[in-house]
C-alpha cells in the first residue's frame, strides 16, 4: 500500500468480497517508504538510484518534511478501502517494513525515537479515522539496537504506543522456522520479541532484498519446527513464492500441529 | 588439485590475459558506437536556499564513433533539463540543470540520462545542503504531565523568510480535544520572528498525537508544522491493552482484563461490549481492583468466519480516564460442531 499516492487497491476488496470471501486481508502498509522513493531514493540495499541515495541515507527527512503529505495518503487509502471493504469487517495493516532504518546514523536527519513513535501513531490515526475497526501490526527489526537485537526490542519497542497494535510482524523475508533467532545473524529472537510486546508474530519467509524471490521455504512445511515457533508466538506464515501444492502440504500436516497460544 | 594440474590452470589464465590485451591494444581508438562521457558523476551545489532555485552547467561529452543522442533526461522533483538532443562524435556541450530544493538539509536528486549509449542510462547526482525558508525551531513537542498540570511551550520560528512571515492558527478543533491550544506572540524585536505558545492541558489521561500546524502567509511554504505527543498519566491500569480470544481453544475462549486504580472510592460504572459479538462479566478483586472476562458470543458467528472484532468498553468513576476502549480479537475459524462438542 502506498505504491501511489491515493487508492489504488480495489482489488483487494474483489478478492475479499468475491473468491476470498470470509478471510481477513493483510495490507503492507509502505506508504512513507514509497513516498520517499517517488522523490527518486531506493531501498536501502539497492544502488540503482545512484550513490547513497537511499532511504538509509534519506527517507528520514523525506518523512520528516513531507509527514502532512504522507498522512493524506494515508487517509486516501483508508478512505478507499472505507469505501469497497466497509467499516466493520476486520482488516489488518502491517505498518511500515523497516521502520527502525530512519533511526540509523546513515540519515542525513535521523528521526528521533520519539519522532519514529510520533509519527507511526499518527499513521495508524489516519486509518482509524476511516477504520474504526482496522487492527494494525508493527514492523519488527531483529537487528534493533541494543547488541543487534540482544534485548528483543525492549528499548525501541518502549518508543511506541504499543496498545495501537494487535500483532508484530517480521518483514524481508528469510525469517527462520528452524531456528529460536528470527534470523542467525542477529539476537533477537522469535519468543523474546513476543514475551517483550505481548504480540502475537506475523512471520514472512521466501524473498530476500528488494523483494526478489527466495522460492518456497520448505522449513516452514516442518511440523516439528512450525510447533517450536507457534509456542514461541508466531501465528501467521507467508511465503511470498509458494510451491503450487502448499494447500496440500498445509492440508497434510495440519493434524501435527498443537493448538497455538493465539489462533489464527 | 594435484600439483601439475594446478600448473597448467595457471598457464592457460595467463594464455587468456596475454590474448586480451593484445586484442585490447588493437582497438585503441573511439568506439564505433556513440559514448556519453560524463566529467563527474555527481555534482554539489554548495549552500542553497529551500525553494529557490540554483542552476549549473553540466558538460556531456561524446567519446565515441557515432551522434550521441540523448532522448530524454528524467529528473525527481527537484530538479529539470532539457536534453540536448544529438552531439557529434568528439563534441562537447553543456546542458543546464536547474534545481529548486523543496526541503531543507541535506539536498539529492538524480539525473537519469536516457541515450543510445551502450551504458545508458546514465546517472547524475546532484547534492547540496539547503537552508529552511521558514520553519519551526523544534523537531518535535514531547510533553509528559500529569493529569490536571498545564504547560506552556514556547517554539522560535526560524529561516530566510521568518520575518515575512505572518503566522496564523488554523481551526483547533482537534488539538482543544487533546488538551491543546495555539497562539502566536508578536516578535520582541527587529532581531526576532514571531513565536508560537502552546498550552497542553492534561485533561484527561493518554498519548495524543498529531501535528500542530500554522498558515505562514507566504506562497511558500504555505504551512509549516511540528509533530506533538502529549502524555498525559492518569490512575487507571487497564491490561492488557489487546484482548486476544483463541476460537480454537476452548481453554482461552475468554480472556480476562484487569481494572485497577489508584483513585479513592474507585468502582466500575458501567462495562460494554460496544461492537461485535462478544459478552463481558466482571467481579471485584479488592477496592482498588476489579476483573472483567470477555468472550465471544460463538453461536451468533456465522459457521466458516475467520476472525471477529469488537470493542469493550470501560466506565469507571476515575476521573483521569473516566472511559477506556479496549479493542478484541477473537481468531480462529467458527466451527459450531466443534464449540457443540466442547
């Protein structure tokens, strides 16, 4: 969400309202990202734009400077989904992947903490004007400060109104399903960042940096870990590039599963 | 690798390398197609000033054997070119780059140079570091009292056209309902711009969030604004903050919420569920203290749903938070068989 800057995703709400009628739709909300990259910056790890200019070096003060041109974004997609979804069926927004990289020392104008908070409660603000029932997920860095994610996001998750979210999400894909690190190269791992916000986990898997696909993670087909990560909060699994009979490896291995401590 | 077959590797390498040059050293010369070189690939303007605009001459270069056409030079925002169309093989010209910064700090935006050039296209930067035009001394109102203090803030607005500036409040309507007004103070001096006072008034407890934003009268910028979060304590503790209902699980099929509060002769006044399919009951730990479950109304959910949400209301005699809504999430497929069986 966000790719323009005004509605353009109709086509969630035929799905929803048509084929995928009685399942609840997951929106990735880039808005500010996206709004940075129209003014020519590219993701982090890609150098197509030219020499750092890159939301690790630039979004912050794109963000900062352009946050009223932001929220009317924001407004014109909960005005939109307001319009073809309603206001009373439950719609989930997954706020902002990598939220946390406007805080870097990278930025030309690093948000502060406070500002980083300040300005996602006001995103989630814009779409609660419009979806009194929307419910709202929070990104997840494992790297976050302190000791790359050695307090499971105590400290930065300590920045923010957390009663805004129903659930934290990991973002980038290559979480690990056989593994109690969301990812090996960094501390935080799967159960501290749940026992730190109380969240249930969205978890993402299949694609690496700048969105490119990673292919079908058969761990998570794993029952023996899909349980380990279940018990430690996760609910929810995406693979971006699914095998074509993921439905029946689902189908398959669903009587190995426990009952999660959230149900999804 | 055995030793002699690690030679022979070795030796063909070199084979290759000796052939390459030499390949390389009979076609010195301009290639045969066109070649866009460019002197530098990124270029700073030095200081510039938010919305004003800086122009420079950027020399292009065609090395190759052939007219260099360039079709198109695409630029962000900020700044503009006009393509210069063909230049002869050996020819060199300058275009102009104007640029207009629309933000303040540290100023970038790309040149995308689109020609029939084997490496088109070819990327331009241009940088600067700009200076505000006219802008809030603060990057942000952080304000945490306690319920019933007040405070008054004052903010300096700065930048090139402070002076010009004639600020002026826009409807407050939002900001009165979190405990907030705006008003300006005339300068104190030639020296000094007009300065901005805010009063946070704790009226009630929570987190507030929002922009505070002025009309500056000037064509540009037209508003200047800073982002507020207003922090208000209050006695009330209510957990937890999302009520999580496991359809699945018939141990978890209602979940508790604990009410607490410091204030005297504290009670409940009334409990709700305000949306939704849910019921709630509630009993009383201690004075300070009570309890509310919650659970999903499952013979009112139609069979096959995923997910319901509703809203639990609190009224309590706190004067704080004399109201709190708590959001619920009930997950899990609704099968009645199953909840029949249970």
């Amino acid at each position: 969400m966000g790719y323009q800057s005004t509605f353009d995703q109709t086509y969630v709400c035929n799905d929803v309202n048509g084929t995928l009628s009685g399942k609840v739709p997951i929106v990735v909300s880039y808005v500010a990202a996206f709004y940075s990259k129209r003014l020519g910056r590219c993701d982090c790890n890609v150098n197509s734009c030219g020499a750092n200019n890159n939301l690790c070096v630039h979004g912050a003060n794109d963000i900062k400077q352009g946050i009223n041109q932001i929220l009317d974004i924001y407004r014109s997609y909960a005005q939109g989904y307001a319009n073809c979804f309603g206001t009373t069926k439950p719609i989930i927004f997954e706020m902002e992947p990598d939220w946390y990289q406007y805080t870097y020392s990278s930025q030309t104008s690093p948000m502060t903490n406070a500002q980083a908070a300040n300005f996602m409660s006001q995103f989630v603000g814009a779409i609660k004007q419009y979806l009194p029932n929307a419910r709202f997920s929070m990104d997840i860095s494992p790297w976050v400060a302190p000791n790359n994610g050695g307090d499971h996001g105590q400290s930065w998750y300590g920045n923010f109104d957390m009663s805004l979210f129903s659930f934290i999400n990991t973002s980038g894909g290559s979480t690990e399903a056989a593994n109690t690190r969301i990812r090996q190269e960094n501390n935080m791992t799967w159960a501290g960042v749940n026992q730190v916000t109380g969240k249930p986990i969205l978890a993402d898997t299949g694609y690496g940096a700048n969105g490119v696909s990673a292919g079908h993670d058969n761990n998570w087909d794993n029952p023996t870990y899909i349980n380990a990560r279940m018990n430690d909060g996760v609910v929810s699994i995406s693979q971006y590039n699914p095998n074509s009979n993921w439905g029946t490896t689902i189908s398959s291995i669903r009587g190995q599963l426990n009952t999660p401590r959230y149900c999804p | 690798v055995s030793a002699p077959v690690f030679c022979c590797f070795l030796l063909l390498l070199c084979v290759n390398c000796r052939s390459h040059n030499s390949t390389e050293e009979r076609k010195a010369g301009p290639p045969e197609g066109a070649r866009l070189s460019l002197e530098r690939t990124e270029y700073h303007l030095g200081q510039a000033v938010q919305f004003e605009e800086v122009a420079i001459q950027v020399p292009l270069e065609n090395t190759g054997g052939r007219a260099l056409s360039i079709s198109s030079i695409e630029a962000g925002h900020n700044c503009r070119a006009a393509p210069p169309g063909t230049i002869e093989p050996g020819a060199r010209i300058f275009v102009e780059v104007t640029c207009r910064p629309l933000t303040y700090g540290t100023f970038a935006d790309r040149l995308r140079l689109k020609t029939n050039s084997t490496d088109s296209p070819a990327i331009l930067m241009i940088t600067a570091d700009v200076t505000p035009a006219l802008r809030l001394e603060r990057d942000i109102l952080d304000v945490t009292l306690s319920h019933g203090e007040k405070r008054t803030e004052v903010l300096g607005v700065v930048g090139k056209s402070a002076h010009d500036a004639k600020l002026r409040v826009p409807d407050q309507a939002i900001l009165r309902e979190h405990g907030l007004t705006l008003s300006i103070s005339p300068a104190k001096s030639r020296d000094h711009s007009a300065y901005v006072e805010a009063h946070f008034e704790a009226l009630r407890a929570g987190v507030f969030t929002g922009n505070l934003t002025l009309e500056t009268g000037l064509t540009e910028p037209s508003e200047i604004s800073i982002p507020y979060t207003f922090t208000v304590r209050g006695t009330l503790s209510v957990t937890p903050d999302t009520l999580y209902i496991n359809v699945r699980d018939p141990t978890r099929s209602e979940v508790q919420v604990d009410i607490k509060s410091t204030a005297p002769a504290f009670s409940i006044k009334k409990l709700s569920v305000t949306e939704g399919l849910f019921a709630v009951r509630s009993e009383r730990i201690s004075a300070q203290h009570h309890r509310a479950y919650v659970r999903l109304l499952v013979d009112q959910v139609p069979e096959g749903v995923t997910g319901s949400v509703g809203r639990l209301s609190i009224q309590t005699t706190d004067a704080t938070e004399p109201e709190k809504t708590l959001p619920i999430m009930a997950m899990g497929k609704v099968r009645h068989e199953l909840s029949a069986a249970q």
